[in-house]
C-alpha cells in the first residue's frame, strides 16, 4: 500500500499536497485491513460449515446468508451450528 501512495505522489513537487496525499495512507490502511479479516472470517466460517453442507457452493452460499440476514429469521443456514454440534458427537 505504501508503493502506491509513493507511486501517487511521486509526481507531485508541493510538499503541502503531497502531505495531504499522505494523510489519507492510514485511513486507506485501516479499511483495507478490515475488509481483509472480513474477506478471511467468510472464507473460514464457509470451510467450517463445508462438511454439513454437501457442497462447497452450498458452504459459501450459506455463510453469505448466515451473515446478512436480519436477526430472527430462520432458513436452512440458521440450522447450521446444530448440525454441527449432533456431527461432532
């Protein structure tokens, strides 16, 4: 991230623009590396959830419901960490 940000103010001769160029690293940083652990949370719980499942497909569609659906509502994905428990035994 830092090479791009160089790569953008590499042209720039003000150091003032260039230091506002900068400022946004952090910010841009911090956002990436959220939505990095979000990327890689999903990918997890969709691997954790793939053997009750039957499908890899099915994993990743139901991770994905799992995730965004309104609190209360049940689907098929809801069962899920039942499921999981009665194979773990």
């Amino acid at each position: 991230m830092t090479g791009v940000f160089r790569l953008i103010t590499r042209p720039v001769a003000s150091y003032r623009r260039r230091d506002r160029i900068l400022a946004g690293q952090a910010a841009v940083i911090l956002l990436g590396q959220l939505g990095a652990w979000l990327i890689v949370f999903y990918v997890g719980y969709a691997l954790l959830i793939w053997p009750v499942t039957g499908g890899i497909g099915t994993a990743f569609t139901s991770a994905a419901v799992r995730r965004l659906q309104p609190p209360g509502e049940r689907d098929r994905a809801a069962e899920l960490p039942g499921r999981l428990a009665i194979v773990g035994t």
